[in-house]
C-alpha cells in the first residue's frame, strides 16, 4: 500500500517586520516631561490645592499618580509590539490587537497601486510608510506604518502582484 503524502505549497519568501517604536516617540516624551514637571512642582503644588484635598495629596499617591501616567504609554508600547506584518509571495497578512487579535489577508494579486510616503520625522530615522490599494472589498487599502528599507519592500510586493496575477490569470482594468 503506498501513501501519498499532499504538500502544502509554501512559499519560501517569508518577510515579517512590526512599526518601530518611533511612532511612540510623542506619547513617550510627554508622559516623562509631564511626570518630571508634576514631580518637580509638586511641594508648590500643595499650597494651591483646597483644604479639602491636602490629606490626600501625600508622595505615595503623588507615586502612584505618576506611575498610572505610565499606563498609556505602556499600552501604546504593547499595542505597536502587537501589530505585526506579513509578506510571502501569495498573501499579504496584518496581525493587530493586544487583547482580542484580528488578521487581515489579502492575496498578492489583488494589489492594485502602491505609494512610498516618508515624512520627515520617519525619514531622519530611515523609515516610510507605504500604502497599498487594493481590490479586495473588506480591505481596500493596507498601510505599512514606520518600516525600515520600504524601497526593497515596495520592489517585492510589486514583483510577487505581477507574479500572482500571471499564476491566477488576472487582469487589471481601469
């Protein structure tokens, strides 16, 4: 008795990357500056609040105000951290959420335009976001936020759509 075995057909090029973390550089910047000025100004601080409040206004709450402050910052960390890219020569998949995960694929042909946009503050960095047009109805458009080396992604994804299109015999109309 001879077994076949079916081999998925996986694609060798497998690219994953995540959003840097420099897209958290305004949240993260304010929380310190806030948290270091509130903590500065915190003894001249007790001679403006209502009599009512001062038992309440000792350093451990003082602390522990500055330490919830730290929260959004932290979760903005994690969110970023959470959302992840994925580029093989058939799909294109986006992996986002921190508590409840969501995954966005889309097939490679598909693809309709692309466009590399580096602002200033990404591009002292190296970085670009890149957008994707697509046909697909749930997702119409798909963007790479805060990626190193965009043009070498941009130069892939445009040669596997052209390839996708060749293996599933699709066109593209205007």
């Amino acid at each position: 008795m001879v077994q076949s075995k079916n081999k998925m057909n996986v694609s060798e090029y497998n690219w994953k990357a995540s959003p840097s973390q420099v897209l958290n550089f305004f949240p993260f910047l304010i929380t310190i500056l806030g948290v270091s000025l509130f903590l500065y100004y915190a003894p001249d601080i007790s001679y403006w609040i209502p009599d009512l409040f001062v038992p309440y206004f000792t350093w451990s709450n003082i602390y522990m105000a500055c330490g919830v402050a730290f929260l959004y910052p932290a979760f903005k960390f994690i969110e970023l951290k959470c959302l992840q890219y994925t580029l093989t020569e058939d799909k294109i998949m986006v992996k986002s959420g921190v508590l409840s995960s969501t995954i966005e694929s889309i097939e490679m042909f598909r693809v309709k335009d692309q466009t590399i946009r580096k602002p200033f503050h990404l591009r002292v960095f190296g970085l670009g976001n890149l957008e994707l047009l697509t046909s697909d109805p749930t997702t119409p458009t798909i963007t790479f936020y805060a990626i190193s080396d965009i043009d070498t992604l941009l130069s892939n994804i445009q040669t596997f759509t052209l390839a996708a299109r060749k293996k599933h015999g699709v066109r593209e109309f205007d």
